[in-house]
C-alpha cells in the first residue's frame, strides 16, 4: 500500500494532516476533561484553561527537546522538528502551573487529566500518519505501507542511514515497505483511554490514574521503538534506543505512583475553587 501526506490547501494557507489532528487531539482531549468535569459537578471551564496551557507548554517543549536532541538550532524557526517526550513535559508543566496559578491539587488535576492524555496522544499519532512521520522499519506483512513522500521518503538510501541494513546491490531510491508503527501506538493508546475512561471510578487515591497512564504509556512506546525506523540507538545500551530509555523510566515512575495512591484516601480532595459558577 502506498500512502501519501494529507495536505488541503484553502487558498494561501495550508493544513497539513498533522496540525489538523493535533488540534483534534487538543479538542477531544479537552471535551474529555469536560466531561469528567461535569459528572463531578464542577466548574467545566478548568477544561480549557487546561487545554490552553497544554497547547503552549506542549509546543513550546517539544521545539526544545528536538533542538536540544539534534543540536539543530535553526529548527527554532522551522515548522517541523518536535518530540513527544519534550512536549509531553513541557504540557505537564504548563497544566500544573496553570492547576496552581488557580489554586487546584497537583493530584486532582493529573487524576482527570491522565485517560484524555491518552486519547490525545492516540489522535495525535493519526496526524503522524498522515503526514508519513514516525514510521517504522522495512516489513514484508499485508498491513506494511510505502511512504514515497515521508518525512522523509521511505527509500533504502533513507533508512539506511536510520541504521537499518539492505544488500548492497539494493537500489538507494528504492521505495520500501514499512510498519506503520503510527498506527500500532493509536490503536495501543485508544485501549489504554478505554480501560482508563472505565476504571475512573476507582477507589484509589485521587492521582492513582496518572499512574496507570505513565505505565501503559511507557509500555506502550517501549515495545513500538523495537519497530521503528530510529538513528537514535545508544550505542551503551544497544539496542535500545533514547526513547525506550525514557519510557523504562516513565513506567518506573508510574509504578512508583500506584504505590503511592493504592489505598483510598481518609479525605477528599477539597476543590473549592473548582465549584461551578453560579447561573445566570
């Protein structure tokens, strides 16, 4: 199969299939938050103060983590050049920042926060598709896709220099096959915001649901880099790469935090500037 970048061109402007999912992800993840918000009868505009500072602070880190991971400093200015771990930090920052600034419990705002991130970061991974990102090494399965016009090309010369090894009679320009690793994290993480958006009337501590999010999401990413076309493999902990390295720590974290929030809480959280804004 040979799939090629969502590009719709309104005029002078132009909306490529990534920004358009993200601002998808940004929405639905936000209607999520929404939600939640309401079946605990709380103030639902914390949803997009949430979504905002997670658009800023998520840009903002991913730009910085790409530059200061390629060293590549005119990326500044430049459309493309984001990571996800980068974003996903510098989003939580923004979002706890923006929880304190209104004066609401780091926990209570990681708790309802956790399952939408996980439906954000699924639609987001759709947006890697559509614009041929993130893909992964040659395979020869029926589901295996051509990107001819990837970012970049998924040529023999290409993935070559990403570390995979071909004959050397291989034509360099050859288009090759590969996993569509941007689909497999969709369909892991759409799982993942299912079981959470089920269990979140659990009886754990408030916060307990971060938990459960950084162990499927560090699970999640750590099995799919073992799939995917990657330069970044380090060189001490071969074959692994700087992404899998994260993700160990991430699920180490999450385990840490399911410990922490495994029993129930004596108190309720208190939440008295989250209480809905008197009608009319």
């Amino acid at each position: 199969m040979t799939v090629y970048p969502l590009v719709i061109r309104l005029g002078p402007l132009e909306l490529t299939g990534y920004g358009l999912m993200m601002m998808v992800a940004f929405l639905m993840a936000g209607w999520a938050i929404q939600l939640e918000l309401r079946r605990r009868h709380l103030d639902e505009e914390f949803a997009a103060d949430i979504v905002i500072a997670g658009v800023v602070g998520g840009l903002i880190g991913a730009k910085i983590w790409y530059v200061l991971l390629t060293r590549d400093w005119d990326a500044l200015l430049r459309r493309g050049g984001f990571v996800w771990y980068g974003g996903f930090l510098g989003a939580t920052a923004a979002i706890l920042l923006n929880g304190w600034r209104r004066r609401v419990p780091l926990r209570f705002t990681v708790e309802i926060c956790a399952a939408p991130l996980a439906l954000g970061y699924a639609l987001g991974r759709i947006g890697c598709f559509l614009v041929n990102d993130d893909y992964g090494i040659p395979s020869s399965l029926p589901w295996a896709m051509q990107f001819p016009k990837g970012l970049p090309p998924t040529t023999v010369q290409n993935l070559t220099a990403m570390g995979v090894k071909f004959p050397a009679a291989a034509d360099p320009l050859q288009v090759v096959a590969v996993h569509p690793t941007q689909i497999y994290e969709t369909t892991l993480m759409f799982l993942a915001f299912w079981w959470m958006w089920r269990h979140r009337d659990h009886r754990h501590a408030t916060g307990w649901m971060l938990g459960c999010y950084l162990m499927f999401a560090g699970l999640e990413r750590f099995l799919v880099e073992f799939l995917r076309a990657k330069d970044d493999r380090l060189s001490f902990l071969a074959p692994f790469s700087l992404a899998q390295a994260t993700s160990v720590a991430l699920v180490i974290v999450g385990a840490v935090v399911l410990k922490m929030w495994w029993k129930p809480e004596a108190t309720m959280v208190s939440l008295p500037t989250l209480a809905p804004k008197p009608q009319g």
